[in-house]
C-alpha cells in the first residue's frame, strides 16, 4: 500500500480577486503534491474559499449583492487562477457547502460535550480585516494616534454575547506538544514566535458572533454563528471525510502538512491543534508558514496599486516560467520580490540557456540524423561520470522536498543541468560526428538521457514543459513518474520533430504587450 499524503493550502477569503500572493500558495502546495504524486504517495491536495465572517458579509452590503453571491462570482476566480496554474487540486471546497456545516457543527458539539465551552459576553478589539480578536497590548498607535492591529489593519471595539473556547486550559499541553515536536511549526522563526506567543499567556476564545448572521449556525443557540475561523480551521477535516466516513478519515488523517502564510500562523499552530486536541482528534503533523511575495520589496497593497493580477502574469510570462520562477527564487519559507527583471532573466538564462538549450542543441542533431535515439555504443568513462552525477540527484531533491524546501531541490535539478550543458560542450558530438559517428552517437544518447530524468525530475515544478520535453523523447504516459527514473532511453526509438520548450523572453516584443492584453 503506498503512503498518504494530506496536503491543504489555507482556503482564501474570496472578498476580492486573487493576488500573486495567492497564487504562490498554490504553486508551492501544487509542487510539494506532485513531487509526492510522482514518488508514488497517496496524495490527497485541497484548497479551496473561506466564503464566511464579517468581512464577506461587509464587502457584499457594500456592493449591495448577497454575500452568497459575492462568494459564487469571487470563489470561481480563484478556481481559475488555480487551473491556469496547473494547481493539480483533489478538491477545491467551499466553507458553503452542505457538507462543511455539517463537519463544523459536528467539531462544535463534541468541543460541547467535553465541556470546552461556554457561554459569556465578549468585550474586546476585533479586526474585520485580520477577523481576529487582539489584546489591548497587542495592539499599535499609527501616526494620527488610531489603533492598529499588530498587521496594521483597523480595530473596533466590541461587546456582545458569545461562546467561549476554554484555550486558556490548553497553554501547557501546546508548550508541551511543541516541545515534543519540533517539526510541527516551520520555519524555526514562525515556531519561536508561537512558542513566545503560548508562553505569553492565552485567553479564552470567543468562538460565535451575535452581531450578523453569514455564518454556520452554532447547534442549538439561536442568534449565534460560528466564528468564521473555527468554521474555516475545519475544512481540513471536511475534506478528509470527517465526521461519518471514517474509511476515508483513517486513510487522510492526520494531515501531512498544512501550507499557510505567516500572518495566519497563531491560528493553525495554537487555535487549531487546542481545538483537536479538545475534540480527542490527532493533531496536523506540520504547519509551514511561508514568507510573503512582495512585489519590488514592497507590500502589495490597493492603495500602493501594485498588486497583479496572477492570470496577466501568466499570460505574459508563461505559467510554468512563473511557476518555476517563484518555487527556484524565494527560499520557502522567507519573504520574497519579484520583479519584472528578476522574472526575465531566470527564464532567459535558467530556462532558455540551460534547460532548453540542452535538449534544443542534442535533439535537432539527432533530427538530422534519422529521428531515432541512438545507441551507447561506445560508452566511455566521461559518460558514465555525468550519469552518476545526474543519478544522485533524485536523493537531493527528495531530501530537500521532505525538508519543504523546493528551492533546494531546483538548485540540485540545476547542478544536473550545468553538468549536462558542459559535457556536451566538451565533447562536442557535432564535431564528433565528422570523424566517428558512433562516439557522437554515444554523446547524443547519453545527453538526452541525463534531459530525460531531468525533466521527470522537475515535472512537479513544471508539469506541462516537462511534459512536452518527455513528449520529445517519445516517452509514454507511464514513463513520467519516479520509478521510470531507473528504465534508460530504448536505442531506435522515433523521435518526434524538436520544437522549443523554453522561448526566451524578448524585451519590447510587441506580442508580449499583447499578450498581457488578452
Ligand atoms: O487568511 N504573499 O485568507 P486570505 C504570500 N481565509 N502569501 C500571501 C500573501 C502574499 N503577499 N497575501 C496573502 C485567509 N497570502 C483565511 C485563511 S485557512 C483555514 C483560512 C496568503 O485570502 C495568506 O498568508 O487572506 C494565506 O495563507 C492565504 O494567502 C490566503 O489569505
């Protein structure tokens, strides 16, 4: 049986488009599921909206649209943006699903039953925009003396009556549990500020809202809706079957890793795991909290008018030079810029140059040549260097992706590469070939043999690209995944007629505005 392998990315509030933000999420959740798709797991990827709260119900009343309807028009962007990126999603849910308040409710009584909760009256700082409760000491004055949440964003007081999460009785056995779990929060910077956090002191929780009602009903308490993030926390259960499927639940949870930004750390690695603990359900096994994109170094913002649109990008640069881009240029986990310069010159040079050029160079040759793979036939020392070279890869990269960190297991697949572009450089097939074909025939196998686990190597970081570099090959649908890593090039093979995989990007290339037009 192979291994399961439950990996979520937060479900985003569909008040707006998405951003490049947004898109970075899913790219890097995409990659870490396909990677473990291609080693042969089990995996199960969701994503999805997080369509309730106060913000949804105040952005909808501004336009004077149902907060229903604002999520249908709003969800189905993200969707796409999903599926312009090749987000390979099992499931991409929607906190307004049957099925979701039926998991939520579920999680809210059996918190009840065990007596974790309580009814009283919330008297506090609440943001709309974080929809989070601050501590007086929390918060900061900004310039014209108003109060700010630690994020920056508007506070208001509020009292009404609410249900309470006893997380104060959790403190300790949170400390204890990441004591005995290092891995559970990463990055090591996002671990120590919720350890210093828990250790802080926590307060109860208010977990239901009175005020408005575009919530999940709170069982048996008229008036009250859930807190949107219990509500939204859940949907990692929901979508591994809980509360009734309990096949399904065996074999997901618990999850493998959740992937969510910085900002909303406290709320998986304190609120979620009180809440299971609570309810008697096993924990996550890890919370990443990834860094944010800025764009030019700056925070995208409305006001700044720098935010981008994800599809454009796409449209103008490529999605999987995007892709490729954001998985190889920011170090998971920390923050990141992109930069319109930045982008073009790791396509030109990492794409274009290295990748592309090294099956262009090797395939058009062998065109040329009959269209057929040649044979190895006079194999020598150098060759089987760069193929052990390439052979060790595999080991990197899957240690840099169990480590979450798919920057590192590009720069390995990129060491394959230089390695590739200089052997074929030394030994020259093309001058070869005037003298002995059988040696530059040995050359040209051997190279297109090193392009072939290298783009099976990279597939989870550029399906579609590495797709057509294997299409090159002449190499079937099952031959994609790992385990072909180790079944060399047949010698004779017909091989399809090159085209470019990796265009480069010309500058002031009137297609490009074009393009970014469409
Ligand atoms: O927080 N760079 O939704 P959201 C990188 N609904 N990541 C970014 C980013 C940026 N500039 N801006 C936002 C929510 N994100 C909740 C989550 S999960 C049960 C509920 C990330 O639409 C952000 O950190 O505000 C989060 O992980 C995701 O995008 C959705 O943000």
């Amino acid at each position: 049986m192979s291994q399961s392998f439950y990996i979520t990315t937060a479900i985003s509030y569909p008040n707006g488009k998405p951003h490049i933000g947004h898109a970075y999420e899913a790219i890097a959740s995409d990659a870490l599921a396909r990677y473990h798709r291609l080693a042969g797991d089990d995996v199960y990827f969701q994503t999805g909206t997080d369509e309730h709260g106060l913000k949804m119900a105040q952005t909808a009343r501004n336009r004077d649209i149902e907060p229903i309807a604002l999520a249908d028009e709003m969800s189905s962007h993200f969707k796409t943006m999903d599926d312009v990126y090749n987000i390979s999603y099992d499931r991409f849910i929607r906190t307004t699903e049957a099925e979701h308040y039926k998991a939520s409710q579920a999680l809210w009584k059996t918190l009840a039953d065990a007596g974790h909760i309580y009814l009283g009256r919330y008297e506090g700082w609440y943001s709309i925009r974080d929809e989070a409760f601050y501590k007086e000491e929390e918060l900061v004055t900004d310039s014209k003396g108003e109060k700010l949440s630690p994020q920056g964003t508007p506070v208001e007081w509020n009292v009404e009556e609410s249900w309470f999460f006893r997380l104060s009785a959790f403190q300790d056995k949170l400390l204890a549990y990441y004591e005995a779990h290092p891995d559970f929060i990463q990055p090591e910077a996002r671990r120590n500020e919720v350890i210093s956090f828990v250790k802080s002191g926590l307060a109860d929780l208010s977990i239901s809202r009175t005020s408005f009602d575009w919530g999940i009903p709170v069982p048996d308490s008229p008036g009250h809706v859930m807190y949107v993030w219990i509500d939204a926390l859940t949907n990692y259960l929901t979508g591994a079957g809980y509360p009734d499927n309990k096949e399904r639940f065996d074999r997901y949870w618990p999850a493998d890793i959740h992937v969510i930004g910085k900002d909303i750390i406290r709320f998986h690695a304190v609120y979620w795991p009180a809440f299971l603990m609570a309810a008697d359900i096993a924990l996550p096994k890890k919370v990443f909290g990834h860094g944010f994109l800025l764009n030019r170094g700056e925070k995208m913002s409305k006001s700044v008018g720098n935010v981008v649109d994800p599809i454009d990008m796409a449209k103008l640069y490529g999605v999987d030079q995007i892709r490729y881009f954001l998985l190889r240029e920011v170090t998971f986990g920390q923050d990141g810029s992109y930069s319109h310069e930045a982008i073009v010159n790791r396509i030109n040079a990492d794409l274009a140059n290295d990748f592309g050029n090294l099956a262009q160079r090797s395939l058009s040759i062998i065109t040329k040549n009959g269209a057929k793979v040649p044979s190895p036939e006079d194999t020598r020392a150098e060759d089987q260097a760069l193929m052990e070279k390439i052979a060790g890869i595999p080991h990197q990269v899957a240690t840099a992706m169990n480590n979450v960190a798919p920057n590192q297991a590009l720069d390995a697949i990129w060491r394959g590469v230089g390695e590739a572009n200089l052997y074929i450089s030394e030994q020259a097939p093309w001058t070869v070939r005037k003298t002995d074909p059988v040696r530059a025939d040995t050359i040209l196998y051997w190279t297109i043999e090193a392009v072939r686990q290298l783009a099976i190597l990279c597939r989870w970081a550029m399906p579609a690209s590495c797709d057509a570099l294997l299409d090159l090959l002449g190499q079937g649908a099952d031959q994609r995944d790992f385990r072909a890593l180790s079944a060399p090039l047949v010698p004779g093979l017909p091989l399809p007629k090159p085209v470019g995989v990796f265009p480069r990007f010309v500058e002031n290339d009137k297609n490009n505005s074009e393009k970014a037009a469409k």
